[in-house]
C-alpha cells in the first residue's frame, strides 16, 4: 500500500490511456508527457500499460507502507532528495516528497507492478471531466491509499536512463507539427507567421490543453462548425490567441486547427512552464514518423 | 467535394460541409458505417460529428494516400437517409436559470419558450464537448439565442440548454456557456455501460415538459 500524506498541486494515476472512446465524447487521456512515463515503467520492469502517478507543478508525498521499487522520470524535482530516471528499492516506512517540479512541469512516480485500481473503459486512467477512472474518479487526495499490483514484465533496469536518451526539460522550446486540418478557415501566409513567433506559454493550463500567447501576432481566423479534435491540435480562438490541446482534450471544438503538433512532440507540450516560449516548426509526416521511430527505438531496441 | 485534411500525425479529417443538416449528418453516419463495415487496414477508430469524421490511424501499417483513397471511393456512392428510429422522450423540468432571460431576448413569455423548444422532434447531431454531452437540432427561429456572454465555471449534470440553432444535454457537470432553460433526469452517460452512452448521432428526441 502507498498511503497519500499530502497530494501535492495535482496527482493522478494515469497509464496509456483509452483512446477509440472519443465518439462517445470521452478523451483519450493518459500520461501527457507520454514518453517519460514509459521509461519510469520500463526503468522497473512493468508492462507498457502498467498505471502510473503523475504530478504536476509541486508532487505528492508518499509514505510506502511495503518495500517497492519505484522510479521518478519528467520534469526535475530538485528538492526530492532522490535521483531520478533510475529504479530504487525503498523499505517499508520510506516516504517520497517529491516537492516543486522545475525545470519541466510533470513527472511520473512509477511502482513495480503498477498501481492497482480498476479498469474502466480499458484504462486506469483518471478522466476527470467523467468524474471515473484513476482508483478514485478524481485527483489524489491526503489519506487516499494505493495497492500495488502484481504484473511485471522484466527485472527493473539497474543502470540509470542514458541522458542521450531523453527528451529536452526546459524552453525555448522548439515543438513539431503538421499544418492543418483548417487551412482554408485561416489566409495563405498565417502558419508561415505563427511559425515565426515565439509564442507565449501562459498559466491557463491543465491536462485538457494550454493557452498560448502569440506576441506581435494577431491571426484571424473564421469560426468553424463543431468538429472532432486531437491531442496536440493548436486551436485559433476568436481574440486570436492560441489553445492547444492536451490528453484529456474536449474530443470535439469549434475554433479552427491551424496546425497539429506531432505525437513524437507531445511530451514537450506537457512540460512546458507558463513563461516558456515555443516555436512552431512544420516537419511533415516523414518527418513525425522517424521522430517517433527515434523513441520507440529508445524504449524497445528491438524493435 | 470532400475535403480530407491532416490532423496530426495518426489522423486525417473527412469533412463533406459546413453547415448544419440532416443530409450532411446522413452521409457522416454512412461513410462511419461504409468503413467500419470495410474495415480498411490500419484504420483504428472513428469519430463523427455533424458534418466530418475523424479518422485514427496507425502510421506503422497505412499512410494517408493509401486511406484517404479508401474513403474517396465512397465519395458519390452513399445514401444520406438517417434510418427512421424511435423518439426518445426527455423529461424535462424547465425551470433552468436563464428561462426568463431567454423569454426576454426573444419577446416571449416562458411559457411560449416552453411551448416552442417542447414543439418539434430533434436529431442528435453529435456527442462530442464532454462524455456524453448531446448536441442536438435545429431550434425553432424564434428560439436562436446567443451563448452566455461568459461561461459558467459548472453547469449542473442534466441540464437542457440552447445556443444558436442547437439545443443540448449536459450529460456530466461541467463549465459551459449555452443558455439553460431546464434539467433532465434521464442518465445520458454511465462509464460503465455499454455503450457508455444514452444517444448517438442520427437518434430523435423530443423533450417532454414534467406536468
């Protein structure tokens, strides 16, 4: 058992999430920097899919009432005492206070043989608008308790995570995407504008999506009939700022999408701090696809 | 003519309009089920909604030529018709907070607010927003309205709303900015049904004012 002594500014246990219920208005949800929970689970020995605590901003405490092996990856935690992206064995007593995340602005607290709470629509993922999933149906709170379950897929790793193999932690930020799927709600030259702005994180954010300011951009757009959405779609809001979406996106929305960030990228999304700058930059899919290659190689070379 | 865009890299966007009609809904609905009847490699999951499809796939087993002429080939080829179903009746307690302010935008009384949105059958047209929610058409003229001017941080599970030409159901508490003219206690989403969902897209319904 993992007793919850204090939560922190927003913990939720989340694993890969549970796409293919957007038609039902459910979101995908999931760990927001995708990449970086993989590696705490694999840095344990747990399945891909194994459930996973994710902290935001300042992270929990925890008291571990057994022995675990647990693994922090993400965003720094400069204050937790404990090094991460390396597996650990902690006793029965240990308690982990992860303190203030920064640079980056998640991390990911994994346990060997993963949080146990229930499936629910195909994930233990907490989909907070839906008031279900994630053990409790809401964020973590003082005095919650958290079995660990049994599944493991290999021994935990004993070498730490090769620096070489992670992705950046702090701004400017330089994120990919694809243009689209609007263009005709925008004029001809608007994303070559936006991809040259430094766009301004601000502190309108949560796992549904991030408002950005565009500085010395105004972009127009027109209004579009209520539309599907995707994690990374950057939405053009009547003022012209920005909104890009994260995990737990409204699966439908009626500003226009002037580009897509790339899945390979979305993790740089869920780091980035209000006060970060991010650029922009069209790849296109040969591109997005040998971005992700790159770290599936990392997370499983044999494949 | 279609328009198929990308939207990211594991999607591509169908969109066959712009505006908000049966027919364009129909064909949504046809070429949802035309394609999961093929089942196209690589296609992984779909979403409608009004007048386009989203279309998930996997990159490592399809690439967007290769889908997109799979759905061009249904392009021309389907029937718009929405299969007659039955009509579900919504009761509805209209006594939602902004019933007199609607009446007084549209220079009726409540009561006629009450009559007009209780008058006519509704499509669902989407469940999109939030799990659950039920975007449903299209309004009587006399009833188009804007949205609040800003948004309630919650609206309460089960309220019945318009804005615009639409009227919907707030399946689960949330922030939204339509104008709330009543509440329902009908259950539109329970995580763990199957489907997790009262409606879909094409169903009818007809709000039923509580005697």
């Amino acid at each position: 058992m993992i007793e919850v002594v204090d939560p922190g500014r927003y913990t939720s246990i989340q694993d890969r999430g549970r796409p293919g219920f957007e038609r039902f208005g459910i979101p995908p949800g999931g760990a927001v920097d995708w990449f970086a929970a993989s590696v705490a689970n694999h840095l344990v020995g747990n399945e891909p899919d194994a459930a996973l605590i994710e902290a935001t901003t300042s992270g929990p405490t925890l008291r571990f009432q057994s022995e675990a092996t647990i693994a922090v990856t993400g965003g720094h935690c400069p204050d937790a005492g404990f090094p991460s992206w390396r597996a650990h064995r902690v006793d029965a007593g240990f308690a982990l206070d992860l303190g203030r995340v920064s640079p980056g602005l998640r991390s990911y607290i994994a346990v060997r043989g993963g949080i146990e709470v229930p499936l629910v629509l195909g994930s233990r993922s907490l989909c907070a608008i839906g008031a279900f999933g994630g053990g409790v149906g809401r964020p973590l709170q003082k005095g919650d308790r958290l079995a660990i379950g049994a599944t493991v897929s290999s021994p935990a790793v004993s070498e730490q995570w090769p620096e070489s193999h992670r992705l950046p932690i702090r701004g400017p930020w330089e994120v990919h995407v694809v243009p689209g799927p609007h263009p005709d709600a925008f004029d001809p030259s608007a994303f070559q504008r936006l991809s040259a702005t430094a766009c301004l994180v601000t502190p309108a954010l949560d796992r549904m999506g991030m408002r950005l300011d565009t500085p010395g951009l105004r972009l127009d757009a027109t209004e579009i009939l209520t539309t599907p959405m995707t994690a990374g779609a950057i939405q053009v809001t009547p003022s012209g700022g920005l909104i890009a979406l994260l995990a737990d996106h409204p699966t439908t929305g009626g500003y226009p999408v002037i580009a897509s960030v790339i899945t390979a990228d979305l993790p740089l999304l869920g780091q980035a701090r209000p006060g970060d700058t991010v650029r922009f930059r069209d790849v296109g899919l040969a591109e997005a696809a040998r971005l992700w290659r790159r770290l599936s190689g990392w997370l499983d070379p044999s494949a | 003519m279609w328009r198929v865009a990308v939207a990211g890299d594991r999607a591509l966007l169908v969109t066959l309009g712009e505006t908000i009609d049966p027919s364009l809904l129909g064909l949504v609905l046809a070429l949802d089920r035309a394609l999961s009847d093929q089942r196209p490699a690589g296609l992984v999951s779909s979403v409608p909604a009004y007048a386009s499809l989203l279309c998930r796939y996997d990159p490592a087993i399809t690439d967007v030529t290769r889908l997109e002429d799979v759905i061009r080939q249904f392009e021309g080829r389907l029937d718009a018709a929405i299969p007659a179903g039955l009509v579900t009746e919504v009761p509805t307690q209209y006594d939602g907070p902004d019933l007199e302010a609607v009446a007084h935008k549209t220079n009726l009384t409540p009561a006629d607010v009450i009559d007009a949105h209780a008058s006519r059958e509704y499509l669902v047209y989407c469940i999109g927003f939030a799990p659950g929610f039920t975007y449903c058409g299209t309004l009587p003229d006399e009833l188009v309205v804007p949205r609040l001017a800003s948004p309630r941080v919650r609206v309460p599970t089960g309220s019945v709303a318009i804005a615009g030409r639409q009227t919907g159901i707030y399946a689960l508490a949330s922030p939204g900015g339509w104008n709330l003219i009543g509440r329902t206690d009908l259950r539109l989403f329970e995580a763990g049904a199957t489907p997790p969902v009262r409606f879909k897209p094409g169903d009818r319904i007809r709000f039923v004012p509580n005697r």
